[in-house]
C-alpha cells in the first residue's frame, strides 16, 4: 500500500521498485525517524545501487505490533544526514553502510568499520586512502590509574572464526567492549547478483552454517513472492518442521556450552550428545544434518514417508525426555545459578533502544518474534507461544531458550501428527522485473532479513542480508559494561552470535 511516497507491506510482499521512493535524503531521514518514535525498528538498512554509479538508501522499518513493514527509500550521492545521531538502532547499520558503499552519514556519533574489508583497508571508503582513516586502528581509549586495555583474537584457540574484541578496563571492571569482524572476506552478497542461479541457493545455505534451514527459507520466501509462486500446505509443514529442529539443536548445544562456560560438566556432556540426536533427526528429513538440500524455491526436495513421520516421533519423545533431566540440573546447581543471575543484564529500554531481536530481546521481556508478529509459511495457521522472560541477564537468556526447545519440540509433534496430504514443490517461474521483497523468518537466533530487488531483466541487482547476529553484536558490548571481564567467554556464550553470518 503507497502512501506519502512510501509503501507499506506485509511479509514476503512484492511491489515496485521506485514505489518507496521520497524526494530528498532529509525527508527521508525524517520519516524513518518518525516511523521508529511510533513504535517502529529498523530492521534493514543500506543502499541499492541503481544506473551508473548511483545509489538510493533503503530504510525498512518493522511495526511489531502490527506486522507490518514500512519501506522508505531516496536517492544518495555520497553522503546524507545521519540517523544514528538520533536513532541508536541506526549506529551499525550506517556503519555498514558507509564501509560497504562509501556513503558518508553526516554527524554519525562513531563512523568506523565494523568489519575489516579489504576495501576499507585500502581507504576506499575515504577521501584520504590510510588505514586509519577507515578506523583499521581507531579504537576507544580511556587514560586514568589502573586503566588498562585487553585485546583478544582475531586469532582464537581452537577452531572457531575470526574476531576481535578490545576490552577497556579499569581493574577488572569492563568499561567498554569494541568489536571487530569481517576477517573472511566472504562476498555471498556480490555472488547473488545476477541470480537466481545454480549455485545461489548453496550461496545462501551457507551464509550461516548452523542456520542454513533459516536463510534458505527468508530466500526462498523471496524468490516466490517475485514469481507468484504458491507452495503447498505439505511443503510449508515440512519446512516448519526444519525450522524448529534447527532451532531445537542449537539451543540445547548452547545451553550446553553455558554449563561448559562455568564449569558444570554434566549438562554440557549431556547436551553435547543431545544436539547430535537433534541434528540427526533433520539429517532423517533431508540426508543432512544441517538440513542443506532441503528447502527450495516451491516448497521443499524430500518428503516424509510413514516410517519417517515414525522414527521422528520415538526419537522427539526420547530428546525431550533427555533434555529435561540435562536442563534441570543447570537449574538446580546453586553454583551455576550464582554465575548466570545477573550476569550481563540488559533492560528493556536499552534492547528496544538497540533494536535486539531474538532470544537476546525475548529475555530482556520484550515479546519479538517473527513467527507470531510476522507470520510466514506453517506458522499463519499454527502459532508457537513467544517465550519471554525479564531479568535481560545470562540466566534469561538460558532460561528462554529452554522454553523454546519445550514449546518447539511440541510444534514439531503437532505437525507430524497432522501432515497434510499434497505435493512438496511447486513450479517456479521467472522472476518479475524491477520488483522488491523483504522477507523475515525467525531464526534460532532471531530475525533473519533478506532484501532483495530485481531489474529489467528479473534477475538480482540487489541482495542485502541481515543475519540477527548483526543486530545483536552491539548488544553483547553493551552487556559487558560494568561487567567482570572473567564474565565475558559466559556473556559472549549468551548470546552466541555468528562471525560467518555478520562477513557477508
């Protein structure tokens, strides 16, 4: 729906490209900014390039309350008013912003990469080509008695993925955490322009390996609100199966990890071989433990026969049964619970101010999820009760995510014991030209925000990615604050957020 020269949608809405479009970049600053004073959160923005050299910003602006989505977009030459001055919820997405296009945002508090891109680190992104005009070595610094800084990474033990984190401490007190990404230097991003192709669904499976169910969905959900296509109720079932599974896994491996974190080794063993029975049971679905191969433009590749449906059902039965007895030890250790209780809390206030989503904001009490303000797929019909809870700490964030494996292993039971009857994948046709989707799924770790546009030709001339984990990393420095920094491997496991998922 177009109204005052932006539109408002629904998810997975397609609609014309240049409908969005506003006369200036101050209108257009302004009307985000109103849009968030009434309740709104950005949950997209950066700027699509468009003719020669030229770009439009995009704003996409999510009413929880009302699921819907409001897109509002301008023509930009170089730089605009920025809205972070006013708006925190803007501060990394204008940072990308600029390190991704060299789109400058006048008056923004903190204009630094968030990631270390070789663009930046050849000052592309600047008049003056240093290094430390791009922020490559630009960090915070405090000076008094004791102050001192701690730098970690982005080498870390072990095998997980690069990072930085640089610590200002005074003493053992965290005064503020910074944190660099980008070390991969990925490019999915550029590789999707000119799809829909042979390998953009892989492109897409991969974006974050342990949510590869998660972003093949927000694509493929894309991709059929630009050609028409309809998917079957089966399909969409199967496909919301996938989802909670995946969910389900890494939920249990991450409250293994937090018993692991503090010492606890019982439930860290015993959700360490949970999350494999999980994950097996996609690998039941798909021949993947990952579910990669499964979700597809249409619907879905595999089917679930009657032995399927049978062995899915004795081993949810066994996994829920495990799971509890692991979970209620955490619960009924005092010494776990004197490490997760008011470890990196969070109010309310700040989660909205920042814009977290997920598990992260649904501890925090703020009730957000896709799934029920954003309904897509199986679950317009089949609803999963959002799981809140109001200490914003370690302990909410655990505690949600022991609510949530309860209530989605339900879901998965419920839909296997209704399968519907029907086909899997439907016909895809061709793309429409000059055509725009957003299309939001909740992940496990929250809202995954795929924008994307269409030319001339019905093929990607733009693709932007919003894993939830970009919304959230701020989140994590903000939770250090006046925190131990003995606290912060317990803090960081909170929250769990992918390095692979930010480096797109």
């Amino acid at each position: 729906m177009l109204h005052d020269q932006y539109v408002t949608v629904h998810n997975s809405q397609a609609f014309d490209c240049d409908e969005s479009l506003l006369p200036d970049l101050e209108r257009f600053r302004q009307a985000v900014l109103e849009a968030v004073a009434k309740g709104g959160r950005i949950a997209a923005l950066s700027a699509r390039p468009v003719n020669d050299g030229d770009s439009r910003i995009v704003a996409v602006v999510a009413f929880d309350a009302e699921g819907v989505l409001q897109v509002f977009s301008s023509p930009v030459a170089g730089e605009y008013p920025a809205i972070a001055a006013d708006c925190p919820q803007a501060h990394w997405f204008e940072r990308d912003l600029w390190e991704q296009r060299g789109i400058v945002p006048l008056g923004h508090p903190w204009l630094k990469p968030i990631r270390f891109s070789h663009a930046c680190s050849r000052g592309e992104a600047a008049d003056d080509p240093s290094p430390a005009t791009c922020g490559v070595t630009d960090f915070f610094s405090m000076s008094g008695e004791e102050v001192h800084e701690v730098a970690v990474g982005p080498v870390h033990a072990g095998i997980i993925e690069p990072g930085h984190f640089r610590f200002q401490c005074q003493g053992e007190s965290v005064y503020h955490l910074e944190i660099s990404l980008g070390y991969q230097h990925r490019g999915i991003e550029r590789a999707m322009l000119g799809g829909p192709a042979v390998r953009t669904i892989h492109y897409v499976e991969t974006a974050s390996g342990d949510t590869s169910i998660g972003h093949a969905m927000a694509y493929c959900r894309g991709v059929e609100s630009l050609s028409g296509t309809h998917v079957s109720p089966r399909a969409q079932v199967i496909r919301g199966i996938a989802l909670e599974l995946e969910r389900v896994a890494n939920h249990v491996g991450d409250l293994g990890a937090l018993a692991g974190d503090v010492g606890y080794l019982p439930t860290m063993s015993y959700c360490g071989r949970i999350r494999g029975d999980v994950l097996n049971m996609t690998a039941v679905l798909c021949g993947n433990r990952f579910g990669r191969g499964l979700v597809r433009p249409g619907g879905v590749a595999f089917d679930l026969d009657d032995e399927a449906v049978r062995q899915l059902t004795r081993r949810l039965k066994s996994a829920a049964k495990d799971t509890r007895v692991a979970v209620d030890l955490l619960w009924e250790s005092p010494s776990v619970m004197a490490r997760f209780d008011r470890t990196g809390a969070l109010s309310p206030e700040l989660c909205n101010e920042i814009g977290l989503v997920g598990p992260a904001a649904r501890a925090c009490g703020v009730p957000r999820d896709v799934r029920r303000d954003f309904p897509f797929g199986i679950f317009r019909f089949a609803q999963i009760p959002v799981s809140t809870w109001d200490s914003g700490d370690v302990f909410g964030r655990a505690y949600v995510r022991w609510l949530e494996i309860q209530r989605s292993l339900a879901f998965i039971q419920e839909q296997l014991d209704a399968l519907p009857p029907g086909q899997i994948l439907s016909p895809v046709g061709a793309l429409a030209p000059n055509r725009f989707s957003v299309a939001l799924t909740e992940g496990w770790r929250g809202e995954i925000c795929h924008v994307l546009s269409t030319g001339p030709d019905g093929k990607f001339d733009w693709y932007k990615i919003f894993d939830p984990s970009f919304h959230n990393w701020f989140g994590l420095a903000m939770a250090l604050r006046n925190q131990q920094i003995s606290d912060f491997p317990l803090c960081n496991k909170s929250f769990n957020l992918s390095y692979c998922g930010h480096d797109l």
